[in-house]
C-alpha cells in the first residue's frame, strides 16, 4: 500500500514538473529555413535569439524571463520561435546575415526570412514582451 502511493506520488511530482518546464517559451530544434516553413504554416512570425554561450545577459534571459508562463503565452501565440548559438553551427551564419554584433540580439523575421524587427539587450519578464509586441506591431503594418 505505502509502495503505491509513494508511486502515484512520485508520477504527480514528476507531471508537475514537466508542465512548469513547459510553461516558457517553445524554442524548437529547426534550422532556420525549416522554422520559416513551419511559421508560414503556423501563419505566425519568427522569433530568433541569437546568444553566446558566455553572455551573462544571454543566460540570465535563459534562466529567469524564457521560462515564465506569461512570456511563454505571449510567444508561443505569435511566434515560431528558436535559439542559435552565434558561435557554433548555424548560428555563425545567422548571426553574420542579419549583423548580430552583440549579445543577446532577438530577430524577428516574416516565413521568407526577411528581417522585420530586431532587438538587442535583455530585459525583465514584463518590459521584453512589451518591446518585442511593439516590434511585431510595427512587422505587421508594413
């Protein structure tokens, strides 16, 4: 009895916690042309971070602002979102074809890869949303 009911404790705990990790941003695994696929199917922008694995604000952005529920409600209903490492793989050239030249930068882009907002700098949970909502405000009027 104590058994099974530490089990069905245990599978609770563990679902708990798989939805909070849920709850942020949903950064998919995707090369870039195949993020813009999927957000011309998704009829939504893309949403790029470019970091480096050594930028302080990079990995506070990771930590305390991607997660939160309410940053992962904005971008996960407007966005196709995705992270690419400046220095390693694709995230060399993404970084030299849109001039990433600091860290983090954020790109937002149309389904055809075209450059329509672009940000650098981090910021607290409430501030980021506001000024990447203005960028897409500003994406969707051209």
């Amino acid at each position: 009895m104590k058994k099974g009911l530490l089990c069905i404790f245990a599978l609770l705990a563990i679902t708990l916690v798989s939805a909070q990790e849920k709850q942020g941003i949903d950064f998919r695994n995707l090369n870039l042309s195949a993020l813009c696929q999927k957000a011309e199917a998704e009829k939504k922008l893309v949403f790029v971070d470019v970091y480096a694995s050594w930028c302080g604000p990079c990995k506070a952005m990771e930590a305390n602002v991607y997660p939160q529920k309410k940053v992962g409600d904005y971008f996960n209903k407007y966005f196709v979102s995705a992270k690419y490492d400046a220095e390693k793989g694709e995230g060399i050239e993404v970084a030299r074809k849109y001039h990433v030249t600091a860290y983090p930068t954020y790109l937002l882009l149309d389904a055809e890869g075209k450059l329509v907002g672009k940000m650098v700098g981090g910021s607290p949970a409430d501030d980021f949303i506001r000024k990447i909502e203005l960028l897409r405000q500003k994406a969707l009027q051209q």
